[in-house]
C-alpha cells in the first residue's frame, strides 16, 4: 500500500473523470514526462498548434525537460554547459534549463507530482477542494498552471517581498493570492498561513516542503534527464563528479539521489544563502536569491545522502546577473573572447540559477576537479522573471559600466573560493537530520517515530522508486475512464 495516498474514493474517482472527459483532460504518466516518445501521436500532433504557455489541458504533456521550443513538439534535454572562459574552473559544469517548462520554470513538474496522485486516487475532489500552494514563487505559479489545465481551484501563498512578475503572473491567471509577511527565507509565516487555511476542510495544502509528490518527481524525470545528457556526452572518459542543487523545498535534490544510485562516486552538493546559513552553520537571516527559501530543513530532504553545504553569497549572485544580462557587461565577457552563441543563453540563468552555478564552481575548486569531471545542476528559470530586479539594481547603483563589469567578473565570478563549503561527515548529516525534529515535530504534527525512520535509507529508496508504480497505475486506470 501506498505511504502517501491513504485510500482510494472510487465514487470521486469516477466523477472527477468525468469531469475530466467533459473538458477532454488526459493526464500524463510519469514515463511520459520523462520519455516523451511514449507520448501518443494523437497527443503530439496537437502541440504544435498549442502555445506553451496557454492554458490547455494538452499542455500538461509539457511538463518535461525535453520541449522544443522552436518547433513546439519535444526534442532533447534542454541543457546548457558554460565553459572555462565563464566559470574559471576546468570541470565541465552543465546545468539543466528550467525556463522552457510552462510557466518557464520546472516547478510546474513538482506540483504536478504532488497533485495529481491526489486527484486520481480520489483524495482530492475538484468539486469540493481548493489546492493551496505555500511557496517561495515558482511553486504556487505551477500550481496554480497546473490547477488550470486540470480545472482545479487554486490559492498560492507567497511572501509579499517577491518579485512583481510572480504576483502579475498568477493575478493573469486567476489564483487566489495571499501574500505573507518577509521575503524569501520567511517560510515560518507561510506555514502559519496554512495552518489557518486548514481549518476549513475544503482547502488541501500541498506544501512543496513535507509532500514527497515534489522529489518523486525530480527523482524520476529529472534524474534521468540528467542521467541522458550525461551519456549523450559520448566520452569514456568523462565522470559523473556532482550533483548541485539549492536546497529550497529539497524538491531538485532528490534528482542527485537518483545519479547516486547509478553513480556512487557521485557527490550531492546542497547550496544556500550565505546570508541564511542553515545547512553551513545552523543559521538564519533574510537574503534575495528567490527561489530557494530557509531557515528549516525540508522534510523531504534525504540529509543522509548530502555530502557538502555551499553557501554562496546573495551579493555575488545580484552582481552575476548584471554581468550577464546588461549590455556593458555582456560587452565585456564578449571582449574576453566568450562566444555569442554562449552569450545568448546566459539569460536562461535566473537568481538561483547563478546560485547553482557559483556553488558549483566553488564544489570543482574544493575537490580539485578536472576537465574529466562532469558537475550537474539545474538553472531553474530565466531572468524573464526577474527583470524588475534588474530595474531595482539599476535604481540602486546607476547604470551597469565597463568597469563595473570587470570588478564583478573578477570578484563574483573568476575569484569565487573555496570559502563557506563544508563537507558533511556522519555526525554533521546526522546533526541536520535532527534538526528536523524543530519544525515537524514541535511544528507541524509529525512524528518522532517517522523522524527516525527517514534516516533509513530503505526509507528514501521505497518513497522514490516504490511509490511510483504506484502513481503510475493509478494514472493508468484514470485515464482509462476518461476514455470511455
């Protein structure tokens, strides 16, 4: 049986299908998301007619890493790799592109985990409940996309100090929005948000940060994604070195679980704020990389299976995406020789996007890796959605010059240390692991028994590849009755 969908509702089942085949929704298998050839012609052939961002049932067979952007049907991984002249380190360091998922960010796929195994087991009744998204940003704006293809009524909780095209996007798209108290590490407010919205049974809280629909997700498609594109390398020679995610709800990381399983050498890199330290010193504050909200450890997280903490400075991050988005400083990085055709993808990196990329650069300096060494990560969107801070900048220290660019290149970029990068041992993944006990147990109604048993590594196994095949049925036999 199922650890996380408790029951079946045949009656609910069999009216949301048809609800479901009154508005022609089908509903995407895990299999198909992460192997689009599996999708059904009759299912590609309406895609090209589809915009990606339109609100269309179809679109749910999207949710991949391997849209076509030019050509609307699906092609390869989207993957961008950043050379030396970029990154100052030899290890190739390449990051899956998040921005061309609808919404343009991959945090339409972790909702989409976390709501439809509901929806098809019955738990979730369209007619009855409301989805509320706590998050930091991307998560309730895929919710709340997701909530629209499936005709679902959606509330995103978000704090109200994120950026302006977040709260344009889901106004746009008709959510409920209730904006909390703080900026981007203040999670607490969120929770106590949804602790108020429980109390009417009508409203089901799919918090990013305890649902485990969220890495099940990045562990079965993204993980594989990344698995692809690292044997689409075509080197012998090349090592699968690491995997570097922005901790955030512990969602991505788990895509690291899963290239652990095939690669053992492997090491999971968390990164932070260091402006919020939580992993690196226990720590807490406010810092501006969105996206990648703190203060608590996840309850998704597989802590045991993280081998380091880097935390990377907001300030650097703030700096990189002036050097790479304004013209000045495109300027200069062209003057060093960079190509163009890696200067126009520079923008597919968003805050937490240079965040990934600067943990990384600091995880191939620690462990002296070479150009054999292979560091994954995910830019999970675009500075699409952060072109209001680019205007804030500006507002805040004048316009972006030549020597402005060096200094951030040189500072930010080229000289990013080895500094604030702790590998865990036992004891300090144990430590964090309990740090859990805080925010579940005191908090939030978990249990010390379940507390003690994610430390088992049977634990993560069964939740990541068990429970699968599992959703994967039910999906199955859902559609099976939209289809009469």
């Amino acid at each position: 049986m199922s650890k996380i969908i408790r029951q079946l509702h045949p009656e609910i089942i069999r009216k949301t299908a048809r609800r479901c085949r009154n508005r022609e929704i089908v509903i995407p298998t895990f299999k198909q998301l992460r192997d689009p050839t599996h999708v059904p012609t009759s299912v590609r052939a309406r895609l090209a007619d589809v915009g990606m961002s339109d609100l269309n049932p179809i679109n749910l067979f999207r949710i991949t890493w391997k849209n076509d952007v030019h050509t609307g049907l699906y092609g390869g991984v989207n993957y961008v790799e950043l050379p030396p002249a970029i990154t100052g380190v030899k290890a190739r360091i390449i990051g899956l592109v998040g921005s061309y998922f609808p919404t343009g960010a991959h945090k339409v796929g972790a909702a989409f985990g976390c709501l439809v195994p509901r929806l098809v087991s019955g738990e979730f009744d369209p007619e009855v409940h409301k989805a509320a998204w706590p998050s930091t940003g991307n998560f309730c704006r895929g919710g709340a996309f997701d909530c629209a293809l499936l005709d679902c009524t959606a509330i995103a909780i978000l704090p109200e100090e994120m950026s302006r095209e977040r709260f344009d996007w889901l106004r746009q798209i008709g959510a409920t929005i209730i904006a909390t108290p703080g900026c981007e590490s203040n999670v607490k407010g969120i929770y106590d948000k949804c602790w108020e919205l429980k109390r009417d049974p009508a409203n089901m809280i799919f918090n990013q940060f305890e649902e485990f629909g969220n890495p099940i997700f990045h562990y079965n498609v993204t993980g594989p994604a990344i698995e692809e594109v690292f044997y689409g390398l075509r080197d012998r020679k090349l090592r699968a070195a690491a995997f570097v995610s922005a901790t955030g709800s512990a969602g991505t990381i788990a895509a690291g679980d899963f290239l652990k399983a095939v690669h053992p050498q492997l090491r999971i890199i968390a990164a932070e704020a260091l402006q919020c330290p939580t992993l690196l010193r226990n720590g807490f504050g406010a810092h501006r990389i969105e996206g990648i909200g703190d203060k608590h450890i996840p309850w998704v997280h597989n802590v045991r299976n993280t081998d380091a903490v880097a935390a990377v400075d907001d300030e650097d991050c703030m700096r990189i995406i002036r050097l790479f988005n304004e013209p000045a400083g495109r300027d200069y990085l062209a003057s060093l020789g960079i190509a163009k055709k890696h200067l126009r993808k520079l923008p597919l990196l968003g805050i937490s996007g240079v965040c990934n990329l600067l943990a990384a650069v600091k995880t191939a300096k620690y462990y002296d890796l070479d150009g054999n060494d292979v560091i994954f990560t995910v830019f999970t969107d675009s500075m699409q959605l952060y072109q209001s801070r680019l205007v804030e900048l500006r507002e805040q220290k004048g316009d972006y010059r030549e020597k402005t660019a060096v200094a951030d290149f040189a500072g930010a970029l080229a000289h990013q240390s080895t500094d604030n990068f702790r590998e865990l041992s036992y004891a300090d993944r144990k430590a964090l692991h309990n740090l859990k006990y805080f925010t579940w147990v005191e908090q939030q109604g978990k249990t010390v028994e379940e507390l003690n048993a994610q430390w088992d590594p049977e634990y993560w196994r069964s939740l990541f590849e068990d429970e699968i095949g599992y959703f994967e049925r039910l999906i199955i036999a859902f559609n099976k009755m939209v289809m009469r």
